[in-house]
C-alpha cells in the first residue's frame, strides 16, 4: 500500500465517509451523517469538512505540484 501523508490520509477518509453518505441517501434513502448528529451543528461541522476535503483534492489534483521521479 502506498504510503500517505496524515492530511491526505485524512482527506480520503473524509470523501470515503462523504461518497459513502451519499451512496446510501441514494439507494436507501438512509443519510447516516442525519441518523447520527440529526440536524445539529456537529452534523454541518462534519458536512463542511467533507466538502473542505473535497476542495483539497480538486486543488491536489489540479494545482497540486508534479511527482518527483526517482
């Protein structure tokens, strides 16, 4: 497995969480974030991250510096 910086492990837990979430709003109609924090303030603090981290990667993909090769 390739190796990861923490914030990147981060983030990918947080799309994972995040594309999860929606994959379930769309089969089943369960949004698992809702069922959890209800419509509290921890439930938009856990959607602002997700969308943060989605915002991160598209800048890591798209302005993100080249790879060094070895």
């Amino acid at each position: 497995m390739k190796k990861m910086s923490t914030m990147n492990w981060i983030v990918a837990m947080l799309l994972i969480v995040g594309g999860v979430n929606w994959g379930l709003v769309g089969l089943l109609r369960l949004n698992v974030v809702y069922a959890l924090f209800g419509t509290s303030v921890v439930a938009r603090v856990v959607y602002v991250l997700i969308g943060a981290a989605a915002v991160y990667q598209l800048f890591s993909l798209f302005v993100g510096g080249e790879e060094k090769k070895a």
